[in-house]
C-alpha cells in the first residue's frame, strides 16, 4: 500500500470482532517493532504480547480503553540503556519507544487488524501486576484485533490544525 494512503486510512479502532489474531500476524508486529531505529541502535525498548486470558484480565484492571479486546501489546522505553544526549542530558528511551510504537501501529492497520494508541492507564498498577516491566517507561498499549463491521472513525480522526500553524518553513 502506499504509504499515505496508509497514513490517511488509519484510525483509532475502538470496537473489535471476536476473531482472535493469528500468530503469523503478531509476529509481523513484532518485526516491525524490530526493525524500528532507534538511537546508536541501541534499541532499549521491550514489547511484551499480552495475550493470555489471565494477563489481559489484569490490564482490564489498569485502563478503561479496553474496547473488548483479548490481545495487547504494552511498549516500554530502558532509560538504563537509552542513549543521551551530551549537550543537555537528555535520554531517548522515551523517544525510540515511541519510534517502535509507531511502527507497530501502522504494521497493525496494514495487516487488515486495528488498534488504538492507549497512553491513559495506571502506569503503577500496571507495574505492580507485571513486575518484569519495571524500570521502564510505558509509553503506549495497543488493545489490539480485527475491527468490527460497523467501527469507524470518531470525529476526532478527521481534525487537523492549520498547515500554517503545525509547519514552518524558515
Ligand atoms: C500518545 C497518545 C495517547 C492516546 N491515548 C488514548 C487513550 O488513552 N484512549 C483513547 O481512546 N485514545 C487515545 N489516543 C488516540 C487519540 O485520541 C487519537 O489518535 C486521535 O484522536 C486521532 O484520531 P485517530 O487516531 O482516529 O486518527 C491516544 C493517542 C496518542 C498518540
């Protein structure tokens, strides 16, 4: 598919078919998540592939932005082993997590699967279900599926500031 027109079909899917997701299928995201640059290629992220009924009954436990989904993926940053930035200090977990993040998101849509970005859950919770996850920064939770016939896209998808205001050319 052409990639903006990837960019333009994707949306936030909020409602899911009960079909469960092949393995072929998340071993692709999990391939997009691998082959995302981070910085030195020092890839200091983890993605862990929540799908075992009582795993995911425990992330319902931490977010409303469930949508009914049997399948997520939680994406962490390693502020231990991130790259920084001299001049100011700043560490790029956060930053290459989302690059991984990314990546997935839109090798979901083009897979025919759907998800939401999730950043609204209770990170300690979160942490304290799932011990191995801390010392990360939990940037972002994919529930995750086949969208429903009838899921759309809510009237947010179609928003956009001004060209002018979100790009400067100096
Ligand atoms: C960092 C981030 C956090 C988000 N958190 C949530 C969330 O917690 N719950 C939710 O329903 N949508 C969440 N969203 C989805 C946004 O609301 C959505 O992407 C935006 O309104 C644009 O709509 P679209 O994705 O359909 O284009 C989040 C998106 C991003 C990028």
């Amino acid at each position: 598919m052409d990639f903006l027109q990837l960019s333009h079909d994707r949306y936030s899917v909020r409602k899911f078919k009960d079909t469960p997701v092949e393995q072929e299928k998340i071993d692709k995201i999990i391939e997009a998540a691998m082959t995302a640059p981070t910085a030195c290629n020092w890839q200091p992220f983890k993605v862990w592939v929540i799908q075992s009924p009582e795993a995911v009954a425990k992330v319902y436990e931490t977010t409303p932005y469930t949508f009914g989904t049997k399948l997520f993926f939680v994406i962490g940053g390693d502020p231990k082993t991130a790259w920084t930035r001299k001049y100011d200090q700043k560490g790029f977990a956060d930053v290459d997590a989302t690059i991984v993040a990314t990546q997935m998101m839109l090798e979901i849509h083009d897979l025919g699967l759907g998800t939401t970005w999730v950043g609204s859950f209770d990170e300690p919770k979160l942490k304290a279900a799932f011990p191995e996850m801390e010392g990360y920064e939990l940037i972002a939770m994919f529930p995750t599926g086949y969208p429903a016939d009838d899921a759309e896209p809510s009237k947010l998808h179609a928003v956009s500031k001004a060209k002018e205001e979100l790009v400067a050319v100096l």
